[in-house]
C-alpha cells in the first residue's frame, strides 16, 4: 500500500469523542427547531414526518434549488414561484437555498473571499425568515455542514425549521481560498452532526456530486463510499442520513439503480431529500436541454413509483448551464417535471424490476468490499475508526484517486486510469470522456508541438473538468505543465511564474467571479513587469455586475484587460506556440 497523507493537522489533537457528546448535549439543550410555513400548514414538526406520511400516500414530492444573492430578491421570488406554480395547476414542495461560499466560514473571516453568485444571510432575521415566506419547505446543503462555519448555520439552520441540512461531501472537497480553519471545520462538523442527531426527523444531506462522487471513476467504490459516510454521520454520531446525486447519472436506468444501492443500507429508514437533475448532460442549446431534463425526471419519478425513497424529484431549468435561473424559467422545468411524473405511471410496471436489483446487488457486494478494505487500511495507518473526526481527516487527507487507486475493487490493470478496470465506470466520465474526445477531435493532432514550452493552468473554484481538459492537451502536445489546482489564487499564480519563468496562463472558472479575478491577475502581472505573460480564460466568463442578482457574462470586459477568452480550447496550442515563437501580438 502506497499512500501518502496531506494532512492538514493533527488527527490525534482533536477532543475526545466523550467531549465531543457532552458538548453536544449542551448545545442540544439549547437549541429548538422552528416551525416553518410548511410544517403548519401540512401539521407536522419536520420535512422527514412530512415525507414519511407522502411515502405512504403515494406523493411524490418536487424540489428546486434556488441561488439568487441577495435577502429581498430571494424572498420575492420564492413567494413568486410558490403561488404562480399553485395557480398553474402545479405544485412544489421543497426549495434548495444555495449560500453563498461566504457563508461556509465564521464571520470574520468573510472578508476574505470574493462573494460568489450565492445568498448570503446577513442576520437572524433573514435566517429565521427563510421557512416564513411560502408554504414551500426549505432545504440548506451548499456551504452548511461540513463548512467551518458548520454548526452556527446547523442552529441558525434548525431554530429556523430547516430539518434537512447538508451537505457531507462538501467537507471533502470545498476549500476557502487562503484560510485554513481545517480543524475547526472537522470539529464543528461533529458537534453538527451530532445536534441533528438528537432531532427526530432531521435529515443530514450528502450530495455526492458534490464530493468524492464526482471525483471516484467506478461507481462499485461510489456505492462503498456511501457506506462510509453513513458508518460516520450515522453509526458514529446518531444522526440520520441520505444521499443526493444529479450530474453522476445520465443513463436513466443507472440513477434508479443508484437510488436503490443507497436505499439497502438506509437501516433506520430515513428519507430522502431530494435526487438532483443531470446538468452534465446540459449544455447552451435549451430545446436539448429539456430533453435532458425528461430524460433525468422521468426515470427519477418511475424509481419513486416503484420502491419510494422520498427523494423529491428536482426540476433544473433549462438555463442551468448559463447562468442562475430566472423564476420563470424555474416555473416552466415544474409543469415539464409534472407531465413526467404523470406519464411515469404508465412505465415503472413494465421496467424489467429484477435486471435493476441484479445491477444493484453487484454495486453492494462491491460497494461492501470496498467499505473493508478502506477501514482496514485505515487502521493499518493508524487511525482511531471509532473517532469519526480522525476517519473524516484521514480520509481527506488520502483524497478520492488514492482511495480509488488502493481500496477500489475493481480488477488490477497496469493501462488502465487509476491502475484498475472499473467494475462500473460512473457516467460522469463517460460523458467527460464523450466531451474531451470532441475537444480532441477539435485540437488535432498536436503531439510534440508544445514541447520546450511552459504553462500555468488553475481553475479558480472546485470546477475543474475544464483545467484537466486543459492539462490533458497540452501534455499530449509535450508542454511542460504546473497545474495549479483548484480555488487558485492570483498571488499564487504571480509566485510560480517567477518561479518557473512559464509565459502562458490559462484560467478555467466557473464560479462568477471572472472579471474581478482578470483585474487582480492583470494588475498583479504589472506590477511585476510581466507585461509579456499571455493569459487565457474560459469556463463561464460572469459576474455580479454592480449589484445585479444574475451574473452577466463579462467576456467583454476581460478581454479589453488583454486577456484572451474567446473560450475555445481548440485554439490553444497556436497560441502557446506563437508565444514562445515571440510571434503572439497582445
Ligand atoms: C459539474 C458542475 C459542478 C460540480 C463540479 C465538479 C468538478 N470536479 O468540476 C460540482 C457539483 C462540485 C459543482 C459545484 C458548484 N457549482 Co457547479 N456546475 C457544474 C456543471 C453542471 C458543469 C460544469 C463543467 O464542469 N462542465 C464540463 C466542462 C469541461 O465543459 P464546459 O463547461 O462546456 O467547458 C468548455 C468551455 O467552457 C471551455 N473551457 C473551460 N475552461 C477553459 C479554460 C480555457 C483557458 C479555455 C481556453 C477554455 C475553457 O472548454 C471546455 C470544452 O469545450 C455546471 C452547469 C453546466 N451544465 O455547465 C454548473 C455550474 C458551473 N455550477 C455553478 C455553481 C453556482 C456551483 C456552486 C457555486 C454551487 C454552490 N453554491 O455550491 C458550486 C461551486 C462551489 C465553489 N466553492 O466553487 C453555476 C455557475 C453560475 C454562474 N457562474 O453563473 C453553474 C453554471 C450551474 C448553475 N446554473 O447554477 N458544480
């Protein structure tokens, strides 16, 4: 076994798990979950009660994300949507607040990051409002649990009357640029985990999408990985749990089996929250994308007719890959969704039933093979694995290629990615892998073309399919690379190009903040007289303009600073070369 540990502190200084529990109690004492609109008006005390009674009545419940940024606008559209969808003959029952990253680390810390395209709550009373407005029930995943400001938004969370908070995965994979509170984040992720679980009815959400899902290339392992998770949040802190996923499945079938591997383990038979749309499969043409968005609801909706989960069956509208949805648009994906959930009816009995379970029946087998061989390699490390903090660092400080590479299960192969044949490569990749073809198809033969040059790439959030497309080519092509990362900062950028003296930086980025980001990076490459540096942009070139609740696309503007951003991967490799040929006129 060859694993290396970046570990961020000390497992072995955190609290013990008896401290931890009595802190727990403490805070649980204080803390009472509010009564939201919903809950009144459907007389219960939390979204999983709720769900339960649905799952008997045979309801099928619907959900939306919504992200707009600011307090009023949030408020005004939920209350939109909510009373437009009822008068239209539809309904939803569930909205997904999506915070802005600002809100994953404590207060004073905020200032430090550039706000995104996400809400922020700016006080109790924004917090408390949020299950005051319709009677639609509130959702918290994105920047919550798992966050280093997790358990203050887990309390503001629940004395709100959100009982659904998330979001597991994040704890593996969601950084804040320049402030390191690691142990803190673990800590307080415990002590979050461990209040839900003293509220019956509380649901702790993981949106693998999010995490290590997006990131493991056989689903056999997916199917381990969620094993573990409950073994943390569950068996060791007393809460109760479910799994959320969208961009890991495009094949219908596959994301009904998926729902199944995670509902056999599901012991204390907790509901779900919601299953999330196939956004990988959108793209800028909408009449497309709604076939997409059938393709994901209609099969979300047959699983639920079959073996109900209480997974609500999201609607994604159509403009999901261009930016934040308008609350028209959001309206219209509802009475898309409604028409899928009708018509589901007339499919789930004729779905060859025992073919699914077969499928599903592998992925545990394996899935259980690999929950093993990870604990027991874990303990051949040294790790506590009945202190779930010391499980949660250690697995983090392995990451998802390392786990993969030495648990996975699938066969021993020396060609293969990762070194294994996957037992079920997850669709994720193979849509990436349908994408990067084309990409490559673009490209061309570029093999040696690039070779005695030097770039610098980076993604400036957690996207990061467009960089290792970037990567990739430019390998091929035999440039000399230094990938950054993720969530890479300008300063970092500055110091490598000292360092490495490379004459090209090419910048996917995805997360709204294109243009101030192009201004720091042209500035700082000033002020260091690196006037000759080329840079290049791509991803989603938007930003919050002055206040604006949608991000604009700000192409435009980042290119008047110099920046190349036309967006086409397939013009690298000119570039580059002209660069270093001195033929590239800025
Ligand atoms: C996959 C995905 C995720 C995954 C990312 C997994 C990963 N490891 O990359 C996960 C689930 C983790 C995620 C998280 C978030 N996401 Co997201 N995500 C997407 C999604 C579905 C696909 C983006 C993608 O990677 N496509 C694959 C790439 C390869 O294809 P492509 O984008 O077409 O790339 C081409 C070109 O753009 C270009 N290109 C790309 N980079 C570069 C660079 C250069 C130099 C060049 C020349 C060209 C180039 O070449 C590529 C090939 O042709 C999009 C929606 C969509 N369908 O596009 C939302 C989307 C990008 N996400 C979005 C948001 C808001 C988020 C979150 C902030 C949500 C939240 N509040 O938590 C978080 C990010 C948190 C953070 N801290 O940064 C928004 C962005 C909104 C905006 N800017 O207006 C989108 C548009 C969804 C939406 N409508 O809300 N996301």
């Amino acid at each position: 076994m060859q694993i290396t540990m970046n570990k961020r502190f000390e497992f072995k200084d955190l609290p013990d798990m008896k401290e931890i529990r009595s802190q727990i109690d403490k805070i649980a004492a204080q803390t009472t979950i509010g009564e939201t609109l919903f809950f009144k008006k459907h007389g219960v005390t939390s979204e999983g009660e709720f769900k339960l009674k649905a799952i008997k009545e045979g309801f099928i419940s619907k959900h939306s994300h919504i992200g707009w940024n600011s307090w009023d606008e949030t408020a005004k559209n939920v209350e939109y949507i909510y009373n437009e969808l009822e008068r239209r003959g539809s309904y939803i029952t569930r909205m997904g607040f999506i915070c802005d990253w600002i809100m994953g680390v404590p207060e004073e810390y905020r200032s430090k990051l550039q706000p995104g395209t996400g809400l922020i709550l700016k006080n109790p009373d924004e917090w408390k409002a949020i299950g005051q407005i319709a009677p639609v029930q509130p959702h918290m995943s994105d920047h919550m649990i798992g966050c280093p400001n997790a358990l203050e938004n887990a309390r503001l969370a629940l004395e709100a009357g959100v009982t659904s908070i998330g979001n597991v995965s994040h704890y593996f994979t969601y950084e804040y640029p320049g402030i390191e509170l690691e142990r803190e984040r673990t800590i307080n992720s415990l002590l979050a985990f461990g209040l839900m679980g003293k509220f019956e009815g509380t649901i702790v959400h993981s949106n693998l999408d999010d995490g290590y899902g997006n990131q493991f290339h056989d689903l056999a392992n997916l199917a381990g990985w969620t094993m573990i998770e409950r073994y943390l949040v569950e068996e060791l802190l007393g809460a109760s749990m479910t799994f959320s996923y969208g961009n890991l499945f495009s094949d219908p079938i596959s994301r009904i089996v998926f729902n199944m591997v995670c509902d056999a383990t599901n012991t204390k038979g907790t509901p779900g929250t919601m299953t999330f749309g196939n956004t990988i499969d959108y793209g800028l043409d909408f009449a497309r994308n709604y076939g997409a968005l059938c393709n994901f609801s209609l099969a979300d909706a047959i699983c639920q007719r079959h073996k109900p989960t209480g997974h609500a069956v999201a609607s994604v509208p159509v403009s999901e890959a261009c930016r934040i949805p308008t609350p028209e648009e959001i309206i219209e994906g509802h009475l898309c969704v409604d028409v899928m959930i009708e018509k589901s009816k007339f499919l789930e009995p004729f779905i060859d039933w025992s073919k699914v379970e077969a499928e599903r029946d592998i992925l545990l087998a394996c899935g259980r093979v690999f929950f093993e061989r990870v604990m027991s390699g874990l303990e051949d490390l040294g790790v506590d694995t009945q202190h779930p903090g010391e499980v949660f660092a250690a697995l983090k400080a392995i990451g998802a290629e390392q786990l993969e590479r030495n648990f996975g299960v699938g066969k021993k192969e020396k060609t293969a990615i990762r070194g294994r044949e996957p037992v079920k490569p997850t669709d994720i990749i193979k849509t990436l892998q349908t994408k990067h073809q084309k990409v490559f198809a673009g490209v061309g033969n570029v093999e040696r073309e690039l070779e005695g040059t030097k770039v610098v790439i980076g993604s400036t959030d957690i996207h990061d399919y467009g960089k290792e497309m970037l990567k990739s080519i430019c390998n091929t092509a035999g440039a000399h690379v230094f990938d950054l990362g993720t969530y890479v900062t300008a300063e970092e950028i500055i110091e490598n190009l000292l360092e490495t003296e490379s004459k090209v930086v090419m910048i996917s980025t995805y997360n709204g903040i294109a243009l101030s980001f192009a201004k720091e990076l042209t500035s700082l490459l000033q002020e260091n007289g690196m006037d000759d540096v080329v840079v290049m942009m791509g991803g989603l070139i938007n930003e919050n303009i002055d206040g604006s609740q949608l991000a604009v696309d700000v192409t435009s503007e980042v290119k008047s600073l110099g920046i190349i951003c036309d967006n086409r991967m397939e013009e690298i490799v000119p570039i580059i070369k002209q660069v270093y040929a001195g033929e590239h006129e800025q």
